[in-house]
C-alpha cells in the first residue's frame, strides 16, 4: 500500500497527518487509519454473527447411519414395536439420503420428503421413538402440541410457531434448523368435527391442516423469531421447509371403529369365543389405511404429505415389565442412579418389579404409568434416606403393596 502526502479518506474526509495517517488502498481509494480499523472491527462482527462458513460435502453423506443402525440404536431405548421402528428408520435414511444426493448431483429427479404419520394409543412410545431418532442424528428437534394451533387471527398459536421452536432449540441457525426434525403430537386432535368438509368456520381443526399443507410439502415460510403473532414492522426470519422432516403421532381414539368397519368385522356384540373378538379388537390398529384417516377426519390433502403411514401396538404385560429394567434410560436404572449419588445401593426384587407392572395393567396407566407407579413406592425412601447412614435398600413385594395402599392408589380402581 502507498502512502501520499495531502490526501483526504473518503469516508470522513480526514487529511493525512502523523495522528491520523491517510493510505492509498487502490488506485483513487484513500482510507484513514481509523476508517481502516472501524471496517476491520465491523468484518470481525460480522464473521463472529455468521459463524464459520460450512459446505456439505459428498463425503458427509457416510455419516448417515444405514436403516438397521437406525433400529439398532432405537433398540436400546424403545422396548417392542418392531414394525414401527423398520418405517421409521427406513424414512429417515431415505430423507437424509435424498439431502445429500441432492447437494452432490442434480440430474433432474426429485424426490419427495418422507414425512411420517404414527398412529397409536397414548403411551406407546410415538414421542420416545422421535425423540430417540433425533439424538442420534444430532439433529435440531422441537416437540409441538397440535391442539394450540389455530388459523392465523384467532386466540391461539400461528402454524409458523412450529418452526420458531425450531429456530429455539438450534440456537436460531437456520441453515441447521432447515434439516431438522418437527414431531406434531396430537395430530389428531385437530382432525374436522364432519366427514364432509365445513361450512362454518372450524379455526383449530380442518383450518390449522389446510396452514400445515405449505410446511409439510416444502416452502419459505416467515417465522416470527420469537413465536407469537406476526406484525407488519416485525423482523421475519425465513426458513425453508423443503428438508424439514415432519413426524405426526396420535392416539387417535376410536378410528378402531373406522377399521373395523372397513373390514366388515364387528368390535361389539355377543359371541361364542370372546377371547379371538378381544384379540381382534386389540389388533386392529396394525390395519390402518390413509383411508380411515380421513374416515377419521383428516383432509386428503394432509394425508398425501404424509405417506409414511405405521402403526403401535398396544403394550402388553411382558412389554411393561421389560420397559421397567431394559432401556439404557430404564426406570429403575433412573433410582438407582439417584440412590446411588447418596451411596447407596438400590435393589428390586423379582416380585416387586411385577407387582408394579401388574397395577400398571390393573389401573390402566400404561407405560406413563410406571413412572408414578415407581415414584409412589419410593417417595418416603427418597425422603429419608438422604439423611440416614444407609448402605443397602431392598424393594420388596410387601414394600410394594404397602405404599401404594398408603397412597390410596386403590382409589383409582373405583373410579375407572
């Protein structure tokens, strides 16, 4: 760089001086010392804001772990449920694939997203298997209730909130937010009250699917960086859906019916063998079609952007009792970890973790159950043990029974 005597910056308008020199940059760009240092301090907070520049590259694509790594992983954490893991496991692979096949060749086939729907009762796992998926990824994950959404203008959360949490939970980078994963629960919640379609206004129902079409399909949607209704001065951030995997779950309470009907196969009335009726009662959620969703209440539309369509099973008394002890993050695992932290070691018997799984099946609690089942039986433990010099805790049958009868969980029974 040369240096003139009598030259003037041209952004301040400085003439050159020992205090303040003035630079020739270029050929007629003459800058002051002090404007020089003002642009480098401004490209040094620009660079810290962006963040390092990251290009995804062919090779990245190695990382993504192949279907049976995927169930494998699931394996650890979610108990039975084997077909919905396969679905689940293969529709990630395929929509990460097409990710990275995307960025490393374009020859004019487009594949479209694998966005999943997951039917099943509550407490089956659609949340955990999401949840698990996600960290194994380590990709940007939100949980959204469906049933606070609404349509834009009315009491309740816009359909873009989905994505703010998003934007949250990856620290608002959008470009990582733009490959992450969107569980909406209770999907079904939001299904239309009628067969047909409305003819009044039902402004969290069929009005909140018709405002997910454009997030499911893929398209730049404006999000409010922090949720809420938009304004017109607002700041809006956009995000591009086209790689966002959206994964649904719902209970969806009484599409059994819809099945069943479909099937020509009767779930009431009397018979000669019971026990077959019960068992067809209890399997008729692996039957499901797209076509008892919409039976259900869900639009066309809606269904046809989520073509991943499985099915959970409900959890039986062996699938609860291994639920108790098998998962890496295990019920008990979880107390024994926190006795442990106190020094102490925590044992169940046999009989204890199967009296626990048998009220969880008497009072229809499910695997949620377990939790407050367990915590029902060791509140006073927890409580005095901290306290004492104890080394040793044994759950026995009786402890069992006991607490819960001091708890009133009898209680329960009366009123279901």
């Amino acid at each position: 760089m040369a240096k003139k005597k009598g030259e003037i910056c041209i952004m301040c308008g400085n003439v050159d001086s020992k205090s303040v020199p003035v630079i020739t940059v270029l050929d007629g760009l003459n800058l002051c010392t002090d404007c020089i240092r003002f642009i480098d301090q401004a490209r040094d907070e620009q660079l810290k804001v962006a963040g390092p520049a990251k290009e995804t590259t062919p090779a990245e694509t190695k990382a993504i772990p192949k279907p049976a790594e995927i169930k494998a992983f699931l394996d650890q954490y979610v108990i039975g449920q084997d077909e919905a893991k396969k679905y689940m496991s293969v529709a990630v692979y395929n929509h990460y694939k097409r990710i990275a096949r995307k960025e490393a060749a374009d020859d004019g086939v487009d594949i479209e997203k694998s966005n999943i729907v997951m039917v099943g009762p509550t407490g089956t796992g659609k949340t955990l298997l999401a949840k698990t998926i996600a960290r194994l990824l380590d990709v940007p994950f939100t949980i959204v209730d469906a049933t606070v959404l609404t349509e834009a203008g009315y009491v309740g959360e816009d359909i873009e909130s989905l994505l703010t949490r998003l934007l949250q939970a990856c620290d608002y980078d959008v470009e990582k937010a733009e490959r992450g994963i969107v569980f909406i629960d209770e999907i079904d919640k939001i299904a239309r009250k009628g067969d047909n379609p409305s003819i009044t206004r039902d402004v969290s129902g069929e009005g909140v699917q018709q405002g997910l079409l454009k997030l499911l399909e893929g398209s730049v949607v404006l999000v409010p960086p922090q949720g809420g209704r938009k304004h017109p001065d607002q700041k809006l951030i956009p995000v591009d859906t086209k790689d966002i995997l959206f994964i649904c779950g719902g209970a969806f309470d009484g599409i059994e019916r819809k099945i069943a009907s479909r099937l020509n196969t009767h779930i009431v009335g009397y018979g000669h063998d019971e026990s077959k009726k019960k068992k067809q009662r209890e399997n008729l959620m692996r039957y499901v079609l797209p076509q008892d969703l919409k039976s259900f209440g869900l639009i066309p539309e809606i269904i046809g952007r989520l073509p991943v369509l499985t099915s959970l099973e409900p959890l039986d008394r062996d699938a609860l009792r291994r639920i108790l002890v098998e998962p890496k993050n295990a019920i008990i695992r979880q107390y024994k970890k926190l006795f442990e932290i106190d020094g102490i070691n925590l044992e169940f018997s046999e009989d204890a973790l199967d009296t626990i799984v048998d009220k969880a099946i008497e009072y229809k609690l499910g695997a949620r159950g377990l939790r407050s089942i367990v915590e029902t039986v060791m509140v006073d433990a927890m409580y005095d043990a901290p306290s004492s010099n104890l080394k040793e805790l044994h759950i026995d049958k009786p402890y069992v029974e006991e607490k819960l009868e001091k708890a009133n969980f009898e209680k329960m029974k009366l009123s279901d």
